[in-house]
C-alpha cells in the first residue's frame, strides 16, 4: 500500500475514532472523498438495497 494512501486511512480512522455519532463519522469520511468516489458508494449501496429475484 502507497504511503499516501496508508497515512490517509490512518487519518480517517483516527477522526471516525474521535466522531460522536455516525452522522459526523460520515461527514469526516466524506470530506475526504471525491463526488465520484461518493456516488460509486451511494450505487452500490442502492444495488444491495434492491430485492432480489428468488429461483
């Protein structure tokens, strides 16, 4: 793993950490993320919510 990106994680765990409620651990994660690393997630998310066709 980059350095980069290993000092990144670190910061964003050690800030999810110190976050009170979900709500402010969400705020620091995604200030940390770009909108199209946002939306993939917000996708996925919605793909995993769908029901699915049972055989």
């Amino acid at each position: 793993m980059a350095r980069e990106t290993e000092a990144l994680l670190r910061t964003l765990l050690f800030n999810v950490r110190r976050s009170k409620t979900l709500a402010e651990a969400e705020a620091v994660i995604r200030a940390a993320c770009t909108k199209d690393d946002i939306d993939s997630v917000e996708q996925e998310i919605a793909r995993l919510k769908e029901p699915r066709d049972n055989p």
